[in-house]
C-alpha cells in the first residue's frame, strides 16, 4: 500500500497538526506500509517529503485575494499535484492541513475524483467561512456571513465568509472523502457541518508510548537547571498569543495563586515567546524554546509536578496526552473535547470555561496534594497505554486504508 499524505509543512512549523501527521506517517512506516508526505514546507533532511513549489501566479493573486476575504484561493498549485509522480502511484490520498494558503480547495474535486481519499481533520476550518476555530459561534451550521470574529485565525480583510462557505460546499459536492476526527466533540460538529454528506469516523491522535514515558523527576530536573526543591508548573504552546491557546487566562489565574505557593513555584514552558507570558507575574520561569525532538519533550514534561492547558478551543490536545503519558496531571477547562481526555479527579482538574479562579483552584489543588497528584499520575499513564498509542491509531488508520480500497 502506498499512501501519500498533503499537508502545509512536513513535521516543522505547523504546530501541532504538523506533529500528528508526521507521526501517522511514522507510524505507518513502521507498520510496513509506503507512506510519503507532499508538503509546501519541507523541514525534514530525508526523502520521505516533496514540496509543492510556490509560484509568481500565487504571490500575484494572493494581494487579490486577501483584499477580497477569500483566504487560499490563491494556491493555485494545488491543482498540479495531480501531475506529481507520488499523487500517480499513491493508492491512498490522506489530506491534513491544506489551509495556509498554499492549497485552493476548489482543487478538491479533481484530487479526489479517481484516487481515494482520507481528510484528517485538526481544526474547524474545513466546515467555516474562514476561522480555524468558531468559539461560540454557529453559524457554519447555516451559511456563515456576518462573522463575529474576523480577526482569528487566519484573519480577513473583508467578511466574504458566505461567500467562501459556498465555494466549499460547492467544491465538497463534488468531491469524494473519507473523513476522519480525533474527538467524539468533533465527530457530533462535523455531523451538523457540510461535510456531513460524507463518512465520518473517529480515530484518536496517538504517540510512542516508548518515547513520551515517566522519567526520573530528579533527573530531569538536574538536566534543565531546575532547583530540586522547586515546585515545577509546565505550559507550552507554539505561540502563547494566540486566542484560542488562553495565555490571557492563565496569567490571570497566576496572579490569584497564593504566595506561599508562588514563592516554591517555577514555571516550566516550551514554545514560542514563552518567557514574555510569564515576565509580569513575578515568578521564575525557565524557557525551553521551540522543542522538536521527542524524547527531550518526554525530559520537559516529566520535571513537571503539573501541566497546565488553559485553552479556549481545540479539537483534540496531543499535549494532553503527551503530558499524561509522562505520569504528568493536566489541569484544564471543560471545553470542547478536553473532558475525554482530561478526566476530572482521574487524570487532572477541569475548571469551568473562561473561569481563571477555578483554574487557579484546580492548581492550588493539585499542588499541595502530593498523595493526590501521585495518584493521578499512575491513572495518566495507565489511560494513555489503553487508548492512545501510536501502534492503535496506525491499526485503525490502516483498517480504514482497507476498507476503503476494497
């Protein structure tokens, strides 16, 4: 079997959507299958990736199209990929993240017409007008337009969001897809989306259980210059002033901890502009930067006493389950599909959406309980072996692979 998977970079620079589906792509290798990733950014020195050439054309339309709110119609290279050697001799097509403007999803129909295809789905934004992640907001449900938010992520010039929600479902009318979620959340909205036309399943992001494992906290700590006595908060995204990632939140929820708490407390982040979200609040950080490579993530999260993950929304959180399968409890907020992962009083603490005084509650919590957190620690570990190991998702992904050939 030979699959080929699209997607905007290759492993690097696409947060954590670049991650889940290099290590799909991993996984698969592992299984024995042929599986290579076409990409507009390559990060990888090997083979195993190819890159869709950015063109003149493309840096033209794109002043045009961004003046016009219609974010990724300029991608025009998409519809050259059915030209590309691997598009030819793939048996099975496994889009990602094709937003970012390198891919125009009018492209979809001709892609998917005679090649079997598989959308991975890591954000909203394959069923809005424009934004990767709605909050609040429903109306993908009827058309878009009039949209509330036209500064999230990718922000637009000018609200043509009914117009580009038509363009899609337009595109998806003639398209031919398998889709697939990591969440059961994400399953229901994509039920109520216009991608309902389509098979819809529900399989979960899953990680090497080998690498992301519990290692000796005083180790660790010894490796990062963290002080033995200390006790060690973690948070980490790929840029801390993103919306939807809660650094706001968080800053607020520091600030009601109590002092005796703070004074014993370092902050652990990984990411970008780490060190500028905690500079205010008065309390030690150490900054890790932009971390790659695994297994120092594995040292990262098992220095922690805690992780913190104050997002607003998400549609997965492979850093919960990093965190978890290091023996590491996450302390989050009851949105979206955090609670399948996050299990309050099991594997963490969910505070209440938007509420810094209940997530500052649930670290408090966790903190001062060792007996607790310990406990927390080994239902962590034991959750991730039974649900989200790479060698299950690679499994189910390879089942669907299957049926879908046959």
């Amino acid at each position: 079997m030979k699959v080929l998977h699209l997607s905007y970079s290759d492993y690097e620079g696409a947060g954590g959507a670049g991650v889940a589906m290099y290590r799909l792509h991993r996984g698969l290798i592992n299984a024995g299958v042929d599986s290579s990733i076409l990409s507009r950014m390559k990060s990888l020195k090997t083979d195993e990736s190819t890159t869709i050439p950015r063109s003149a054309t493309e840096l033209f339309l794109k002043g045009i199209t961004t003046k016009l709110g219609l974010n990724g119609l300029e991608g025009v290279g998409a519809f050259g990929v059915k030209r590309h050697p691997r598009y030819r001799d793939a048996d099975i097509l496994n889009l990602h993240c094709i937003h970012s403007g390198y891919f125009n999803y009018l492209a979809l129909p001709a892609l998917t017409r005679n090649k079997p295809t598989v959308w991975s789905h890591h954000d909203l934004w394959a069923i809005t007008g424009h934004c990767s992640y709605s909050y609040d907001c429903t109306r993908w449900k009827t058309g878009c337009g009039k949209c509330p938010y036209p500064d999230h992520y990718p922000p637009i010039q000018r609200d043509a969001t009914a117009l580009e929600w038509k363009l899609k479902n337009w595109a998806y009318q003639r398209s031919k897809l398998h889709v697939v979620v990591a969440s059961q959340w994400f399953f229901n909205i994509m039920k109520e989306s216009i991608l309902q036309r389509f098979p819809i399943h529900r399989i979960p992001w899953g990680l090497d259980t080998a690498v992301f494992k519990p290692i000796n906290k005083e180790e660790c700590r010894f490796v990062l210059g963290i002080p033995k006595d200390k006790k060690v908060l973690m948070f980490g995204v790929v840029n801390a002033d993103l919306h939807n990632k809660g650094g706001d939140l968080l800053m607020k929820a520091i600030e009601k901890l109590p002092e005796s708490l703070k004074k014993d407390l370092v902050f652990l982040t990984i990411g970008h502009r780490g060190n500028d979200v905690f500079a205010k609040v008065g309390v030690p950080a150490i900054h890790l930067g932009y971390v790659l490579q695994d297994k120092f993530k594995a040292i990262a999260y098992s220095a922690a006493d805690l992780y913190v993950l104050p997002t607003r929304a998400e549609t997965f959180s492979l850093i919960a389950i990093e965190s978890m399968a290091c023996g590491v409890p996450v302390v989050s907020f009851a949105i979206g599909p955090i609670p399948e992962l996050v299990q309050n009083g099991q594997t963490g603490y969910l505070a209440q959406p938007e509420n810094p005084d209940d997530l500052a509650k649930g670290i408090v919590q966790l903190m001062e309980d060792n007996a607790l957190r310990e406990s927390l620690s080994a239902k962590c570990r034991s959750i991730v072996e039974r649900e989200y190991t790479l060698e299950l998702q690679t499994q189910r992904y390879l089942d669907l692979y299957r049926k879908i050939l046959a």
